[in-house]
C-alpha cells in the first residue's frame, strides 16, 4: 500500500487529482448503491406504513398538548386557548 502510494506521488498533479476524483466518485455509488437497498428493503417491510401511522400518532399528540380538538375539517373548531405555552 504505501508503494503504490509513493508512485502516485511521483504522478503528475493531474493524474494525482483524477485517481483521487475516481475513487470519491466509486465511494459515493457505492454508498448510494447500498442506501438504495436499505431504502427499498425498508419499503419491502412495510416501514413506510408505520411512518403515517406514527405521524398520525404524532399530530394527536401535539393537537392534545395545544389543548385543540380534533375535528375533521382543517380549522380548529375550540376556541380554548393553548395550555401551558406562556404566551410562545
């Protein structure tokens, strides 16, 4: 390993400059390659599923926190005011 890296080293500066791109372009097709499958092993699971379930989960909550309640239409149908937030 450090042979080859002294050889490189006696390369002119744009051949250095063109391995060095090379091997930063391989690397980052390797890491999307394999984000790629994560991602799609991921969908095979059912994982985007329990996405829209937890945010669902999450919009009760915060609808709670704020002391709203759920309605189905996008306005809010309480006038009460939002607890425990202090003027924010």
């Amino acid at each position: 390993m450090q042979e080859t890296i002294n050889r490189l080293r006696e390369q002119p500066k744009e051949h250095r400059t063109a391995i060095a791109a090379s091997i930063a372009i391989g690397i980052v097709i390797i890491l999307l390659v394999g984000w790629f499958f994560f991602f799609m092993h991921g969908l095979g699971k059912g994982d985007l599923e329990y996405t829209r379930q937890q945010q669902a989960v999450d919009e009760t909550l915060d609808q709670n926190v704020l002391g709203v309640q759920a309605s189905s239409s996008p306005i809010a149908t309480s006038s009460a005011p939002a607890a425990g937030l202090n003027g924010y």
